[in-house]
C-alpha cells in the first residue's frame, strides 16, 4: 500500500513545483493532485501577524525565547571588537 502526503507548495512554472516541507520519499516518480489555493493578500499588519502565526503553528515553529535571542546578540557583539 502506498503512502499519501499532504503538503503544500508553491507552482514555480509549467513543470516544477516547491513544497513548503520535505516528503520522506526517495527520489522517483509520484502522482500528484494539484489543487489551486486562494491567496489573499492581508489588509493590515494585524491581518498579516495572524496569519503568519497561523502558518508557523501549522510546520511546528518554535520562535526562540528572550533568553536565545539575548545570548545571541550578546555572542554577535562580542566578535565585533575582534573584526576591526
């Protein structure tokens, strides 16, 4: 039996589309369904916060924590003494 994968992606041109994830497959001949999706532009920054929070939740993203962000900047900032 074989194994269905529901992805999107995005129709580059007549003959390659990008997913938005990997397939677990190897590389070889599939059958695909192409199903247009409504795209709609958001009104605001509000309406654009939202929905790419949606999309984040929807591939599992964990944004980093203050405490990340901060260790990162701090290691950043500490090569910038030794780049000059």
């Amino acid at each position: 039996m074989s194994q269905t994968f529901h992805v999107t992606g995005e129709l580059i041109d007549h003959h390659l589309v990008k997913l938005d994830e990997r397939i677990p497959l190897p590389a070889g001949k599939v059958r695909l369904v192409v199903e247009e999706l409504a795209t709609r532009q958001p009104a605001n920054l509000t309406d654009f916060e939202d929905a790419l929070r949606t999309r984040q939740a929807a591939r599992n993203h964990i944004p980093r924590s203050k405490d990340e962000v901060d260790a990162f900047l701090a290691s950043e900032r500490a090569t910038w003494d030794r780049e000059q």
